[in-house]
C-alpha cells in the first residue's frame, strides 16, 4: 500500500523548510554567539552576572537549535511545552544559585 503526500498522517508528513529559516537561524546563532563572546571577554569586571548572561544565552541557543533543528517545531505541542518547562527550571535554578552565591 502506497501512501501520497495527502494521506499520510499529521505526524508522518514531510515538512521541507526554506533557505530563508535556515538563514534567520543562523544569523540568531552567530549573533547570540558574538554575545557571548563580548560579554566574557569585556564583562569579566562582572563575575557572575556575566556567568548568568552566559548561561541565559546558552540556553536561549538550545532552545533555537531545538526548535528549528531537532524538529520541535513541527512535532506535537506537548513536546515543546515539555522543553519549555525544563528551561524555566534551569533558568530558575539558575537564578536562585546566583541568588545563593551573591549573598555569601
């Protein structure tokens, strides 16, 4: 039994994405690396403020690489609540860590 384009389940479609999401998600990429680059480069004065930045940006990448990469994007929405969910954990674990190490 041959399937088409047409018949084939949500979940099983092709999904071909243009040069132009690539291009945007590279540009996003480099632009958040550059980020990171300047701000542990110029912004070593800061400590962990500049480790939090750091962090925040890595994983704002994650996220990009996630979403357009490993195909989120397409998949069901419980699959990126599920990652959303898990970034606002780190990101909240990391807030009360540096939270925590200010404070001694």
């Amino acid at each position: 039994m041959s399937h088409t384009k047409d018949n084939l389940p949500k979940e099983e479609q092709v999904h071909i994405t243009s040069y132009k999401d690539h291009f945007s998600t590279l540009i996003a990429l480099l632009l958040l690396t550059v980020i990171t680059v300047v701000i542990s480069v110029f912004g070593a004065n800061l400590r962990s403020l500049s480790v939090f930045t750091a962090l925040l940006i890595a994983t704002v990448k994650v996220i990009v690489v996630a979403y357009y990469f490993m195909h989120l994007k397409y998949d069901k929405k419980i699959y990126t609540w599920l990652v959303l969910i898990v970034a606002i954990l780190f990101v909240s674990f990391a807030v009360l860590t540096s939270i925590e190490y200010l404070n001694r």
